[in-house]
C-alpha cells in the first residue's frame, strides 16, 4: 500500500521480448494421399512468396484441399490437421496484420475470393465492427506463460465501450476486449469460412473427425487493453490528488458478467492501479477449474484520502455495480465474494469484513452517534464512515503486504514529505472539518486539530500512532469470514521495506505466508500460486456468514 511514489512507480509496468515471427516457417507434411500431397505442395509454393494476395490465395486452397481430403474419410491424421492448422494460421495472421479492423459477421473478400466470417460466444457489450488482433502479438509479463498451444489462431477481439446499456459503465475505458481462436474451414458452398470461437466455452474442435484442443491465450486480451491505459499514471497523480482517476474510480468487468460464478474483487494499494494483478488475473483465467468457477473483477479508487474513506468509497463502488448487475439481489454471484487486496487495500478488505461497533466512533468522537449535529448529509456521511458493517457476501480474505498495524514509512522522513503532496480535498473530510469547526466539543482532542485543519489523507491515517488507525487495527473479520495473509520478509529483515511483517500478520487468519520479497509481492510466482490454491479450497467451502445475506 505505501508505494511511496517511487516504489509505485517501479512497479507500474513489466517489459517482454518482441513477438514471434508471424511467417510460419516451412509447413509441415501430411503425405497421406493425393489430396494431401497437393495441399502440401500449395502450401510450400505459398511459403517461397512474399506476402500478397497470390500467397493469401494459395493457403486458402490449401486450406480448403486439406478439408476435401478428410471430409467422409478415416479420422485425419496429426500431420494433416498440423498442414490445415498452418494454412489457416498464415491466412489470418496475414489478413488481421493488413485489415485489423472493420471485421463484421457475414460475407467478406480474402484476397479477391467470396468468404464468410462467423463470431461464436461473443461478448454480449461489443458493439459494430470488430478490431482483431493476433494474440502473439501481445507483449506478456516476463518469465509467465498464458497460451495453451491448440488448433487455431489466438487471438483477441475489441470494440470501442459501448454506451446504450447500463451495464456500459462497467467496462474499462480503453474498451471490451476478449480472447478468441480463429480458423478457416470449408463454409457454405465450399466458400472459405473463418469461425471465430470463445476456447473457453468450446475448449476443441472436429476437424478432420478428430476432436482437437483450441488454441487458448488466457491474458492478451487484457495485457492489449492496459498497454494503452494510462491508469498507472493517472494512480500516482491520483495520490497527489490529481481527479483523472476520480473519474475513473469503480468497479470493472473483465469479462460478461455470469450470475453464477463467485467474483475475485482484486483492491490495488496507495498510489497504484489494477494493472498490477495482471499475472494473478492471467494465472486465475488460465486455469481451467478456477476459470469456470470465478469472475475476476478489477476495482479503480483514488488513494489519497483517509483509510475509512477509502472503505466507504469501495462499498459505494461494490454497491453500485449489484444495483446495475442484480437489482432484484438474488443472483447467486452476490452471496459469495474472496476480496484480494494489496497493501492499503488489503487493509481496505479487511475493514470490509468487520463489525466496528462503538470502536472506530469512540476513538474520534465524544458524543454518541445520534447526537452529532450538521447537515443531513455530513452527518450520514460521518456515520457511515465511522460505523462499519460487513459487506454482505465477502466471506473469504486474501491479503498481501497489508499494514494491519500501520507503517513506519507513513511517519518517517519520505512519509512527511508525502503527506505534504498528499492531496487533502475529499468532500469527505471536509464534512469532518466542519465537524470539528461548529461543533468542537464532538471531538476528541487527540484528532480535533487534523479535522479541523483537513490533515487527513491516505499516509497520515497509515501512521502507527494515529488514534483512529490504532483503535481499528484490534478489528478482525466477523466469525465465518476466512481470511489470509501474505507478508513480505525481504532478506529476513523483518518486512518488504514498506510493511514491517509483524503488521502484515493477523491472529486468527487461516493461512499466514511469509516470502522473502519485496513490497510489489503481488507479482511475485510463490505469491500467486498460494492465491490460486486458496482459490482453489475456496472452490468447495460454503459461505460461512451472516454476510452472505443480502441487505
């Protein structure tokens, strides 16, 4: 959570080698009859030309000589689906490179010939043509392998966000995107067809009367809509109190929402971004198991306002998005969430989790909560501020390198100078400013001057010795809520260099897990292989809490 300017910063994005080359190389044999020997040939002529349409129209008849000889036969051989696999590839690698947009549904023209394409399991928010991209030419994180070799083409489909549904708002910005697995095949009157499928409703094909596993690359699609995100930009000016990341705060969908699948909600930390779960979200898509039984669900907040501010914001977010996605709130994804939070919002998870009780309020006020007076407004907001409730359906807790018990940081040398940046103007504190200013003897003496002065932002309700900070930090989870935490012990010097490792831990948590890196563990192989395992026990446990009822 305090990433500090500078370690935000280093953490914002991962470099990748350049993609593979898109020419295929020399195509492989499938000598197992005439038929087969002729595509063959096609297929080798095409290789010995640049790329053109006289290629493109080649591979096509390579594509389409291959399905004749294996049409009615005896289930193809791996060496002919490999040749019509390859013909294939070379076509569309060549035709999304030269035409990456404008794909619509229907007829279309390859190189001079008469084609159709047809789109299966789209996105049910893409609107108008589509923007193809070729998955290999994505750039992926270092050291991290999303693609499933297969039959076909990986790749992924975009459209611009769309605006005439209310579930619209719930995309990212930079517009839906999706993965996919292309390929040709013979279509209506022999013509070329390129079938566009979702690989993970329809994970293989019959080809050649043989069913085939699908190509299938688990994250290009959203690594292709974060290269173009200025999210990590806007989450530093963000803390220094820059709006542009106001405006985009909420809650985002990565893919259709599906009533019956739990929601992983991922909370990023002080000055971050959601980009950061990029290989958690990969390695969770991936995964056939927790694919089928999770939605991963990205949450956007400007991180320069007080902790509790911050929580208030994040159950505003949350309840938006069920009013758009289950109105009637009995959609089975509404009782059941794991909240996964890094740094401050791993302690915004926590605080997602609790009953607070009198202990939050008495450590600010000294008055009970029906005697402040104010605005409506200021004091509705103050309450619901100050008196926490668990969220209804968080039932299970990861959180990583979260300072439960504050952090030195926020008070030393970099953490003043911080909290000079720190942007200050959150209407929710100047409710308490107002607070403090007309009614003074409602307030502690202990916060009375940060109140009244607006000294309240994300890294002075982090410091250990903070009034508020110090009375929350004794709240747990209400019972039935499991929860988890992953602390960092870099070269065994008692924390990651943010977080000391005595306030990333919790009593009582069902699995504590120490590792020997940094702040940014988030992206760390270890780090994200116990997630996927807690994920995976979570699979097959009940919501054990009142929680999970819907308020």
């Amino acid at each position: 959570m305090l990433l500090l300017l500078g370690v935000a910063l280093a953490g914002a994005c991962a470099s990748t080698g350049p993609p593979p080359s898109s020419r295929g190389g020399t195509p492989p044999s499938a000598a197992d009859s005439p038929a087969l020997l002729e595509a063959n040939a096609l297929a080798r002529r095409a290789a010995r030309l640049d790329d053109s349409p006289a290629r493109t129209r080649l591979l096509l008849d390579c594509v389409l000589a291959v399905h004749a000889a294996l049409d009615g036969g005896a289930p193809a051989s791996p060496e002919a689906i490999a040749l019509a696999g390859h013909c294939s590839d070379q076509v569309l690698l060549s035709e999304f490179h030269r035409r990456p947009r404008g794909w619509v549904p229907g007829p279309l023209d390859i190189a001079g010939r008469e084609a159709e394409l047809r789109v299966e399991g789209a996105s049910a928010m893409f609107r108008g043509a589509y923007r193809i991209v070729p998955s290999r030419d994505v750039e992926l994180p270092d050291g991290w392998n999303f693609r499933t070799p297969g039959f076909g083409l990986a790749i992924v489909l975009r459209t611009d966000r769309c605006e005439d549904d209310p579930r619209c708002v719930l995309y990212p910005a930079e517009g839906i995107h999706q993965w996919a697995t292309a390929w040709i095949e013979p279509g209506h009157e022999g013509r070329p067809r390129v079938r566009i499928v979702d690989p993970a409703t329809m994970p293989d094909a019959t080809i050649g009367g043989r069913r085939v596993p699908l190509a299938f690359d688990a994250l290009s699609f959203y690594q292709l809509g974060a290269a173009a995100s200025r999210l990590p930009r806007q989450g530093i000016y963000g803390l220094l109190g820059g709006d542009d990341v106001g405006r985009r705060a909420g809650v985002y969908l990565l893919r259709d929402y599906d009533p019956a699948k739990v929601p992983v909600v991922m909370i990023h930390g002080l000055g971050s971004h959601p980009i950061i779960w990029s290989e958690l979200s990969g390695a969770i898509w991936a995964d056939p198991q927790l694919r089928e039984a999770y939605q991963v669900i990205h949450i956007v907040f400007q991180t320069n306002a007080p902790l509790l501010v911050s929580r208030l914001r994040v159950q505003g977010y949350l309840d938006r998005m069920w009013a758009i996605l289950d109105p009637e709130n009995d959609d089975p994804a509404r009782r059941k969430m794991v909240l996964v939070g890094h740094s401050l919002g791993g302690v915004v998870s926590r605080l997602l989790a609790v009953d607070s009780g009198p202990v939050l309020w008495d450590a600010a006020f000294t008055v009970p909560p029906a005697a402040i007076k104010g605005p409506p407004a200021d004091v509705a907001g103050i309450r619901a501020t100050f008196l926490l409730k668990p969220y209804p359906g968080a039932c299970a807790l990861v959180m990583l390198a979260a300072p439960h018990k504050g952090s030195p940081t926020a008070s030393g040398a970099i953490g003043r100078f911080a909290r000079l940046l720190v942007g200050r103007r959150a209407p929710e504190i100047q409710a308490l400013r107002r607070l403090a200013l007309d009614h003074p003897d409602a307030v502690r003496p202990e916060v009375a001057e940060s109140y009244r002065f607006a000294r309240l932002n994300s890294i002075s309700t982090l410091q250990a010795m903070q009034p508020v900070r110090r009375a929350g930090e004794a709240l747990l989870p209400v019972a039935g809520v499991r929860y988890h935490t992953i602390a960092g012990d870099l070269h065994g010097q008692g924390g990651d260099g943010v977080v000391p490792l005595e306030s990333a831990r919790l009593p009582g948590a069902r699995s504590t897990r120490v590792v020997d890196h940094g702040h940014d563990l988030y992206r760390d192989p270890d780090v994200i292989a116990q997630v996927l395992g807690i994920l995976h026990e979570e699979r097959t446990l009940p919501c054990a809490t009142a929680t999970a009822a819907v308020r």
